[in-house]
C-alpha cells in the first residue's frame, strides 16, 4: 500500500542532517537501494521476539514496515522507503519510534 501521506526521498544532505539525531542508526545498504539500520541487543531469544513483536505492531499501525533480521539475542532494523526508492521523513519517524519502545535499549552487555 503506498504511504498516505505526500512522501519525497531525501537526498544525501538531509538524510545525514536526520541521521545525526537518532543514536546508533547508520547508513546501509548494496548500492541499489539505501536503509538506514540499527542493531538491538537482548539478553536472550524471548526478549528478542518481544521487541521484534512490538516492532511488527508499530510497523502496522503506521503502515510502514521494516526489514527485520532476528537471531538469538539481537534484531537489525532496516527502513527505506520504496514508495520513492530512497529514504523519506517516515523512514526517521518511524526508527525514532522503534527507539522509543520499551527494551529497545536492551540489556547491558559487556
């Protein structure tokens, strides 16, 4: 379903001027299509599922959904936005609010 709302991909100034505001996200990609991503980290696997659940909640409720990477005790979140093939305002919306959820901190490892 297309985004809603009138959506524009950013372009590489503004993507590192939006980039700087959300600790721990960083640029990704292959080349043909940039995301910008971070990694979770929990102590086990049912913390893991929990966090990769509430994402999955809040990737519904907004109508735009990541790509998740789940293993044993972390979960890479990867946003871009193919309405317009690079990365758009919903893309930092929407990581701000996966790092707003609870756990997202994740424990404390060594």
């Amino acid at each position: 379903m297309p985004l809603k709302q009138a959506a524009r991909a950013f372009t590489a100034t503004e993507i590192v001027t939006k980039l700087v505001k959300l600790e721990g996200w960083h640029l990704g990609g292959d080349g043909a299509a940039v995301v910008i991503e971070k990694t979770f980290r929990f102590a086990d696997y049912a913390q893991t599922l929990l966090f990769v659940n509430a994402v999955a909640w809040l990737a519904q409720a907004r109508n735009h959904h990541p790509e998740l990477v789940v293993q044993f005790d972390r979960c890479v979140v990867r946003y871009s936005t193919h309405d317009v093939a690079g990365l758009s305002q919903a893309d930092f919306d929407c990581a701000a609010a996966v790092d707003a959820l609870p756990g997202a901190a994740g424990p404390t490892l060594p």
